[in-house]
C-alpha cells in the first residue's frame, strides 16, 4: 500500500478496488436471492423461519354435492305406470320424487330442500328431438345439476322402420346441451344410459298380464308379438337392440365432449331388472322399486371420485 502524501488519505491499489467491489456485490445479490426465492424459508421479526404459504388448490370441475336439480326426460322419469295404471306418478321419480322408500336423487343429494330445490321437466312420450326445449326450461331454473334419461321411446316404435336415426338422435342431443350452455354454462349435466329393452321384453314376457298389456301398442318394436320366436320377430327385436346400443354411444360421445358432463357409463342399459322392478301394470316401465334402483345408480355416480369408465 502507497499513502498519498498530498492529501493525508490511504489510496487502494486497483486490484484490491475490485477486489472489494465485487465482495460487496455479492454479498447484496445473496440477500437479494434470499428473500425472492419462493423455496428459501424467510425469516420474521424475531429471527424464526416461516415456511412458504402452500399454493391453492385448483377448484375440481365436478362437484359431488350439487345444492339443485333439474331433470329432464321421458315417461321413466315421471313415474309412469309406478303407482297407477296409465298414469304419471311423478312423486315416486328416482330423479326428482318425494317418495321415502325410492328416495331419489334429488332426496340424497338435497334432503328437505328438495322440495324447493328441484323440478321435473320430463314428459311422457317424449322423444329427442323434445330434449333441446326441455333443456331451455330446466336452464331457465339455473340448477348446479341436470338428470338426464331419454331414448327409449326413439326406439320404441310401431315398427323398427319408424325409429329416430343415430345421426338425427345425436344431433338432437348436441342441441340440447347448447340449449343448457346458453343459460346455464356451469351447469352439471348426468346422462343415464337407455335401458336395455330386449331385458324388458325377456323379463316381462313371462307375466299373462304384461302380455295383454303390450297388445294395447307398448313399444310395439320390441314388445308386439311378443310370443314369437320365429326368425323374423327374432330379427325385429335384434334390430331394436342394436339401435338402443348405438343410441347409448352417442349420449357418452357427446357428453365427452363437455367438461361438466358425466355419462353413467352403460350402468343403466346393463342392470339386469326383474319382475320385483317392473310395473304390476305393464311389466315394462320401472316400479316403486325399479325407480329406486335408477336412484341408486345415478347417486353412486354423481358423488363418486371419479366418472364412470
């Protein structure tokens, strides 16, 4: 070190000069760095580590309690033949009923408030090309959830001829969910499976009653001569089977397509009804306990985890 004379003062040589300034950049880029880094621990007041705040939890798209319900559909989920003959009976609905022992959808979902907090806008007969304006007047109710059952009676017709196209079902089923999207966009929609009707037929068949029933014209596709076990009957039915199975790809097709939509995976169209689940009436249409089974299956899949494969 060399002392400048002239002014008292000690001068640095140049290398210590840099030396020292680049100690002294470092040491402010550590503190820096220290405080920035979300995975460095920060220090209170008093000295102590906080730990970092944990990042929130991304909200799920599907919620498995839902505080409304709307439901949309045919004569199944109005309860037709369930209580009387040739009649709705629309308390005893596995989506909407009030009904105790059926308990519907709507009762294990929303208890006591389902008695305000849900409607049902299904009609008997109703086909898909009927589903966009009840989907418009559920939408209007702004439900958390739409119960979705229709596609029996496209198939069920006079003759298999007479049955709603794949193309025309589905194109039907697209305009209904743009109908909800419209009014109600975060609306949940569950969308059960049509039943398989040649079960219906194998199972109800076997009842006298039922049998005098279905000549008054009851899904005359499947159902009409019901006794006969010719090939062409055979085919008949075989043809009505193969359309409902095609109805069915289409409702999981196209709910795939929404985020908020869920499809039962088949669930309906595979359980295996017996007489105890059929209408004394008409040996066709869901009973008291059929319609519970519905409930049962349409509860389990809208609260679980995960959607149905």
């Amino acid at each position: 070190m060399r002392e400048n004379r002239r002014s008292g003062r000690t001068r640095l040589r140049p290398r210590a000069t840099v030396a020292a300034l680049t100690a002294a950049v470092l040491v402010g880029l550590t503190a820096v760095t220290g405080c920035d880094d979300p995975s460095t621990a920060t220090r209170s007041g008093n000295g102590r580590q906080k730990a970092p705040r944990p990042s929130p939890s991304p909200t799920p798209v599907w919620d498995r309690s839902p505080g409304s319900l709307a439901a949309v559909g045919d004569s199944i989920t109005r309860g037709f033949d369930a209580c009387e003959v040739f009649a709705d009976c629309p308390e005893v609905s596995w989506a909407t009923g009030t009904d105790a022992e059926v308990r519907s959808l709507a009762l294990r979902l929303l208890g006591p408030a389902a008695a305000t907090r849900s409607w049902n806008h299904a009609r008997t007969g109703a086909r898909m090309a009927d589903l966009p304006g009840q989907m418009e007047a559920a939408a209007a109710r702004r439900p958390e959830l739409v119960a979705v059952m229709v596609g029996a009676n496209d198939a069920c017709r006079d003759s298999p001829e007479l049955m709603t196209p794949v193309a025309e079902f589905t194109e039907s089923f697209t305009a209904a969910m743009s109908a909800l999207r419209r009014t109600a966009p975060k609306a949940q929609v569950y969308v059960s499976s049509v039943p398989d009707l040649m079960r219906l037929w194998s199972t109800g068949r076997g009842n006298p009653l039922g049998r005098q029933v279905w000549k008054l014209g009851i899904c005359a596709s499947m159902l009409g001569d019901s006794e006969n076990a010719g090939e062409e009957a055979r085919l008949r039915r075989a043809r009505v089977y193969d359309r409902v199975v095609a109805y069915n790809q289409a409702l999981k097709s196209v709910c795939a397509k929404d985020r908020r939509c869920r499809y039962d995976g088949g669930e309906v169209f595979d359980y295996r009804f017996t007489g105890r689940q059929l209408s004394p009436w008409d040996w066709f249409h869901p009973g008291r306990d059929g319609q519970q089974r519905l409930a049962e299956i349409a509860y389990r899949n809208v609260t679980s985890a995960k959607p149905p494969a």
